[in-house]
C-alpha cells in the first residue's frame, strides 16, 4: 500500500517538473520574439562639416556647335566632295549642284544689266545732231503743209461766197486747216524739246531700268553661290544624308556639321545652389567612363526656368582634352566656400507630402523629423534646419520603418 503510494507520488511531481519546464520554455521564446520584433538600423550621428564642400550636378554632353548644312536653292547635287568623318575647315567647299541653268540666267541678266547702261547713257547725252536735223525738217515740212492748207482755205471762203463749191467742200477745208496747224505745233514742241537737251523724266526711267537689270543679276548670281555648299565653322563632317545625283532643295539636309573644339554641358541648377555658381569659375567635369577634365563656367542665367524649377548654366570644356562623345552624361563638380555645415547620407533622406525628413533615434526609438535641405555633395546632403550636431538619424531603409517604432541601433 505504501509502495503503491510513493510511486503515485513520484509520477504527480513528475507531471508538476514537465508542465513547468514547458512553461519556462514558452516564456522564453516568447521573450526571444520580442527581441527580434525590434529591428536593429544602421545609425549615422550628425556632425558638422569643416570641410570644403563640393556641389554635384549631372549634365549632357553636346558639340559646341552642330548644323545641318543644305543648299539655298534647288537643283540636282552635283558633287559632295567630303566624307563621313572628315575634318573640314571654315570656308572649305562640301558639295555642289549643277549650276549649268544657273548660269544660263547669270548671262542673260549680265545681257540686260549692259542693255540697260546703254539706254541710260543715250538720254543723258540727249538727242545727236541727225535726230535734231530730222525734227527740223520736220517742222519745216509742217509748215508749208500749214501753209496750203491756210491758203486752200482762204480760196474756198472766196468760192463758197460767189456760190461756187458747197458748204461741206468748205468745211472740209477749214478742218484741213486746223490740223494742219496742229501738227505744226506738236512738231515745233518736239524739236523745241530736242534742243533743251536730255529729258529728266528719260534719264530717271533709264536709271529705274539700270537698277532693275542689277537686281536681276544679283539674284542670278546668289543663286549660283547658293548652288555651292561651304563649311560656316571648321569641324568633322558627322553625316551625309543625301547622295550624288539627287534633286534637293532649301531646307533639305545634305552634310550635318559638328564642332568638337569644345564641348558644352548645359545644367540646371537648384535655387539652393545657384549662388555658388559664378561666370568664369573653374569646374571639375567627370564622365562615366572615369575621364575627368577642367571645365569653365561660361553662362549662369539671371532668370528661373519656370517649367523646371531651376536656373540654367551652362560650362564649356575645351575638346582637345578629352576624347567625349556628343549625349554622353557628366558629373560637374564645383568646390566653393562656405560656413560649416551639418550632412547626411542621402539615403537617410525621405521625402513625404512634398516635405523631406529623417528618422532621429531618441531613446532606441525613431521620430520622423522634418528638415530643410541645402545643396547636394556627392553621396550627402547638406541639412540648413531640423538637425544639430550630435543627433543621430537612420542612415538606410527608411521605407522598412515608421514613426515612432523601437530599433535597436548596430553601428555607425
């Protein structure tokens, strides 16, 4: 009986130790959930810079000048003279059309130009001296022409009274008469004008004329120039388009010309930022493939663009430095004075209703603190409000956390 007791006994204080270990073992997993729960950030402590601060912004390459080159006028292309490739200087012949026409038009106006001095020239010297001896005998003739007619015309008043011939004989007597003294009178003006010498009115219709001859020939041999396609810039003949032999036109792009003396990176740049930018400052332009060269702010626009936002520069660094490639993308990288400044890494930067924030750690616990930024310098912003230095900021994965959560901090 006793045994059956103790055995009894055993088995209860054996139950009791199993359910209590297994308790022991659930609080302790549960304590172990709870520490993971807590997420462990990286944390960056907010110090101000005493160093100088480089401002970053990324631009597109583009040649300092590129053209697309075509003719002034219609025609069948001729000649190209370049390749793809060449490197042509300023004035240098690129391409031709078949100015055969053209010069058909530049002779006849050239046959005018001369038709016309001539003319100017006779009625500045006025009429010669067989044109003034023809009037004269013209006036002449007109007289005794009057004369006959004055005197057949007296003879028949004589007649038509002693009823000999009619009144209309008469009449057509009379009329006679009267013209024949007008003629003598336009004749007599004619000759009057002949002696007076040249005629203004003749002399400024023949230099009209002159003039008008000029403009034609002009035009003829504008054509002809715009018939031959020169070089405006020296540069490197980047595409030929069109081929020998094809009919072109105005407008109609033959060669496309690029000048690579010097390269252009237009920017733009925040209003933070802008003041720092000065014509003439030095800048140090990076590319993607690891060349780097010395570059020159050459524009920094006194108005925003307000499409953008921001205010265009633009730097020019000389082609002989480097060996870029027209849309290849650069870094400009500008050294300037300034007072020290707080900076976080950008990726401890959020952004939420049009406002930028961090996450400071007080007490292993994050609050979303607005703050105001400067200029970016490579990988860090510069922070003008919100921070001081000593605090520190979740320096990653910001999107992972929310305000107000517990977090275990790992480093630095």
């Amino acid at each position: 009986m006793k045994k059956w007791i103790s055995l009894s006994l055993v088995a209860l204080l054996l139950t009791g130790c199993e359910k209590l270990d297994s308790e022991i073992a659930q609080l302790k997993k549960n304590e172990e959930e709870t520490v993971i729960k807590v997420k462990t950030v990286n944390a960056y402590t907010v110090e101000p810079n005493q160093d100088a601060l480089t401002t970053e912004v990324s631009g597109v390459v583009s040649p300092r000048q590129e053209l697309a080159l075509s003719f002034g006028t219609s025609g069948r292309i001729a000649q190209i003279l370049v390749q793809k490739g060449a490197v042509v200087k300023a004035g240098q012949t690129l391409a031709t059309l078949d100015t055969a026409a053209l010069q058909q038009g530049i002779n006849a106006a050239q046959g005018q130009v001369a038709s016309a001095n001539i003319r100017r020239s006779k009625a500045a010297q006025g009429p010669e001296a067989h044109e003034l001896q023809t009037q004269r005998l013209q006036v002449e003739k007109a007289k005794q022409t009057a004369a006959k007619a004055e005197q057949e015309h007296a003879q028949a008043q004589a007649l038509y009274a002693g009823g000999a011939i009619s009144k209309d004989e008469l009449d057509r007597l009379a009329l006679a008469d009267r013209q024949a003294k007008l003629d003598l009178q336009e004749e007599e003006v004619a000759y009057g004008k002949l002696l007076k010498g040249a005629d203004r009115l003749d002399v400024e219709e023949a230099n009209a004329q002159v003039q008008q001859a000029n403009v034609e020939l002009s035009r003829a041999k504008q054509e002809a120039a715009d018939a031959v396609l020169k070089a405006p810039f020296s540069g490197i003949v980047a595409a030929i388009p069109q081929a020998q032999s094809e009919q072109t036109g105005p407008g109609s792009e033959v060669i496309r010309l690029v000048d690579t003396s010097s390269w252009l990176i237009k920017l733009q740049v925040e209003s933070e930022q802008i003041s720092s930018w000065q014509p003439g400052a030095a800048i140090t332009v990076k590319a993607q493939d690891g060349t780097e060269a010395e570059g020159k702010v050459t524009f920094v626009s006194p108005v925003m663009d307000q499409a953008l936002g921001s205010y265009p520069v633009e730097v020019t660094v000389a082609g002989s430095e480097v060996n870029w490639k027209g849309g290849m993308t650069v870094t400009c990288q500008y050294a300037r004075e300034g007072k020290e400044a707080a900076l976080v890494p950008v990726s401890s930067v959020g952004i939420s209703e049009e406002e930028n924030y961090v996450l400071k750690i007080q007490d292993n616990t994050v609050k979303k603190t607005p703050v105001k930024l400067g200029a970016i310098h490579g990988t860090f912003y510069e922070v003008l409000e919100g921070l001081e230095a000593g605090d520190q900021v979740v320096g990653s994965g910001l999107s992972y956390l929310v305000d107000g959560e517990a977090v275990k901090v790992a480093d630095e």
